[in-house]
C-alpha cells in the first residue's frame, strides 16, 4: 500500500479527492514500504531466466491453520488483478507460474518470529529462497499474500529487472482481517474510505514496483497527475475514482514502462469483468484511433479494423471474452445485445477507445416441411411438421434433460423438459399443449443429425404453411427465413 511521503502529499490527497480516509492505520502498517525495500544483487544468475511469469502464494505461518475460503478468494482476487492489468494497459498482463495460480506455502516459523526478525522481507524471503521456491529468481515476480501479516505491504524489483518480489498481508481483505495481528478494524466502506482495507488495490499497486514503477508523486514528470494512477491511490481499485482522480488507471508514461517490461505479456487469453478509463495523463503526443467496421452472421462476430498509430488492439466483446489481434473474430455462446469495445495505444502509450452494440440471433439455418389444414366446421384444425437439426458436434440432444421450443408464425408450442421417452436414439412425446393434441418424435440419423417432427391438432392449431418456423432445443435454435 501506498504511504504518505509528506503532510504535503497528504493534504493534496484530501483537498484533490474530497473524501478523508476514515482511519490512518497504526505506525509503520499499511504502507507501502517499496521505497525502504531492497533486493538482493543477483544478476550473475540473470541467464537462467526461461520465461517470465508471477508465481503467487498463500503464507502461513507455524500454528496458522489452512482456510479454504482464503485461498479461495487468494485465486479470485489473482485472476482479477490480471484482467485488470489487460485492461489498463491496453492488453498486456501477466501469466501465472502455477497452474493451481496459488501455491500454498507451510512456514517454519510462527508469525511474531517473522515479525520481529526482519519485518517478514529480512526472514520469511531467505527462509523460501532456501526451500527451493522462485524468490529473485530470474524470470519470476513472486507475490507472497502472508496470513497474520497484518497490513503490511511492500514491493521491490530484483535482477537488473528480472525479477522482482511483492508481500501483502491477508488482514488487508476486510472480511479476514484480525485487529490483533493488523493492528486496527477495517472501515465499513468502500473505495478511498475502505483504506487500508483495500487488498486488490495493494497487490496491483505493489506488483507495479516489482516491475519498476515508482510512486508517481515522487517524480517530477508525474507528480502533478500522481493521483490518477493506481501507483500513488491503489484505494481507487478497480473504479472508485471520483472528480479530480477520474480517470484513473496507469498514467501513460507508466505505461511506457509496462509496455518494455518482460512480464507484461500479450496474448494472454482471460475473461474481462472491467471496462476501464482511459488514462492520457501526462499528455505524451498525440493519440492514435480507434475506429472499425463489424460484420455478424448467426452467433459469430468479425472485426475489420481501421485504426491509426496504433501498435496495440484490445478488443473486449461483451461476454467477458478478449483479444488482442488487430482484426478479431469471436462466436457468442447465446443470442443477445452485446458491445463490442476496442481500445488501441501508440508506442508514445497515449490510447483511444471505440465501441458498438451488435444484436446477435442464435438461429442456424432449418430445412423444414410444414403442411397445414385450416379450421372448418367439419374438420378440426391440424399441422404437421418435419425438420432436420444439425446439432453442436460438444453439444448433442438430450431431449430428457433440455426444453424444445417450436414457433411456426405466431404459435408457439413448448415441450418441456423431461416429458419425451425412449432410447437408442428415439424419443417420442404425446400428450397437450396451450389445449392443442400434440404428438413429436425425435430421432437421431447418425452423428449430430436429427430428424425432429410434430403433430397437432385443435380448434386453435391454424397456421400457415407459409410461416417461418423455428425450432429451439435448450440454448440452440433453428430458423427458416421469414
């Protein structure tokens, strides 16, 4: 976490953002404490560095016992620091060491011992290093989350930029906060208000110093719009910015540095729950567009893009699906109203955003044969219908478990779940619908086709045999032209 390095710093804090923090935390908890941290001399080893990536873990300390909704929420909290560097940055984030994301890692001294032998960095770091785990080892930022560190939170960068180490205490999250081990109770509010209370806020704040980012009020180019970036007011995490501290995010020449660091990757393939400001401060030239053109078919999207002075492209979709290709297709999973978002950057790290809505129908193509009947005094109204379905090759029929749903013209007949019989590729159905006498039959014709056919009759079954038809089976559908 961030500490104030001045009455100066604190007084512009609160006269820029309008809100006090509603408790300072004891002396010497709750402070980033990057800027007193130093990593040790390791770039003799710098060569064996494979790769780069962040190997995270959860810290306990002899007689602290395991909690599974810690670790728990240890993993949500990873997955959302990372998209959310994706979308700050305009693409780039990290990718995790451990498949599992978090690592559990058993101390071998309590929790007062790491305390008071080195304030945790002097203890608990040497003793991993020598167990084997990736502590300024190049190629690896690790971030230790440690149960019973209170509010402690520092960072540094390691191995000529190789590697870099970050500890946060898990008293940090409110709802595991221990008063005796953090020294305090966390407030009851959100954003600015919840400080120091703001985990998500402190991890990416100090894996930003991991990777050689300094508190921004610090330096001269970026003082005066230190207090829009996550460098200098983490508490703002992910969107809590108000007035004069929105927008907020990475200032751009944070950027710049990010955008030369090996640890921020491209490419890395997540779902998104943020949709970010756009941060041109300080102004570094001018920014590039963010224009393109969109074509849909069914369930699938595909971008062309026309943007200029861009050397990245983000697009997000709507559904939590990203990429990072300059032309960028994707197929949805269901029908809907969907915005398309594409953010861009220049190498200068000034960015630009464009966005649209697209509404997408879930229907296939449906051959089908309807004949029909029209109503007389002598002969009840009756239809019958035949269509062949083309399923998903990973998602074949199950009309025990899923609902179909017919609509020819403006007649809809639902058959819901559970109600056909049979086996060995032949389910049958009979019984009433909307007071019509239904009789369907389902059968399957070899790999993941179907034949799928419904008899009706009832004084209210008049359709046309011209109508359009559709045949919906769980998420998938089938449609004629109307």
């Amino acid at each position: 976490m961030h500490a104030r390095p001045s009455l100066l710093t604190t007084f512009l804090f609160i006269l820029l953002s309008g809100v006090a923090h509603a408790q300072w935390p004891a002396e010497g908890r709750g402070q980033c404490k990057s800027s007193r941290l130093r990593a040790p001399d390791t770039a003799g080893s710098m060569a064996t560095a494979a790769s780069h990536s962040l190997a995270i873990y959860y810290v306990l300390p002899a007689g602290i016992a395991y909690e599974e909704a810690v670790y728990q929420r240890l993993v949500e909290g990873a997955r959302d620091v990372r998209a959310w560097y994706q979308c700050a940055t305009g693409s780039l984030t990290w990718e995790f060491a451990f498949p599992e994301i978090v690592r559990v890692y058993s101390g071998s001294q309590t929790r007062e011992y790491y305390r008071d032998h080195g304030d945790w960095w002097g203890s608990l770091l040497g003793e991993m290093a020598e167990s084997g785990h990736p502590i300024w080892s190049p190629g690896t930022v690790t971030a230790l989350w440690a149960r019973g560190a209170g509010w402690w939170a520092g960072a540094a960068q390691g191995c000529l930029g190789e590697c870099g180490v970050a500890l946060v205490g898990i008293e940090a999250f409110p709802e595991f906060n221990n008063p005796e081990w953090s020294g305090g109770e966390c407030p009851a509010a959100t954003g600015t208000a919840a400080w120091p209370c703001t985990p998500l806020g402190a991890l990416a704040h100090e894996l930003g110093h991991t990777v050689g980012l300094p508190h921004p009020f610090d330096v001269a180019e970026t003082s005066t719009d230190a207090f829009h970036s996550v460098m200098q007011t983490h508490w703002n995490y992910p969107d809590f910015a108000t007035g004069t501290e929105s927008p907020w995010g990475f200032l751009t020449l944070e950027r710049q540095t990010l955008y030369r660091n090996p640890f921020l990757l491209p490419g890395v393939d997540l779902l998104q729950p943020h949709d970010c400001d756009i941060v041109n401060l300080p102004v570094t030239g001018p920014a590039p567009t963010a224009t393109f053109e969109l074509s849909s078919e069914k369930l699938s999207v595909a971008t062309t893009d026309s943007s200029a002075d861009a050397f990245l492209h983000y697009w997000t979709f709507g559904d939590g699906h990203v990429s990072d290709r300059v032309n960028a297709t994707h197929t949805y999973e269901a029908p809907g109203t969907y915005t398309i978002t594409l953010r861009t950057a220049a190498l200068n790290a000034m960015m630009a955003r464009s966005r649209t809505e697209v509404d997408l129908d879930a229907c296939g193509d449906l051959t089908a044969r309807l004949n029909a009947w029209p109503a007389t005094t002598a002969l009840p109204a009756r239809f019958r219908l035949g269509a062949w379905l083309e399923a998903s090759p990973d998602a074949p029929i199950d009309p025990a478990a899923t609902t179909i749903s017919v609509q020819i013209g403006s007649l809809v007949l639902e058959i819901p779940a559970g109600s056909f019989v049979g086996k060995q590729g032949h389910w049958q159905f009979s019984g009433t619908i909307a007071g019509l006498s239904v009789s369907s039959s389902l059968q399957r014709l070899g790999g993941t086709r179907y034949l799928f056919t419904l008899d009706a009759e009832g004084a209210t079954a008049v359709v046309s045999p011209t109508a359009p038809v559709s045949v919906t089976v769980g998420a998938s559908a089938w449609c004629t032209a109307s």
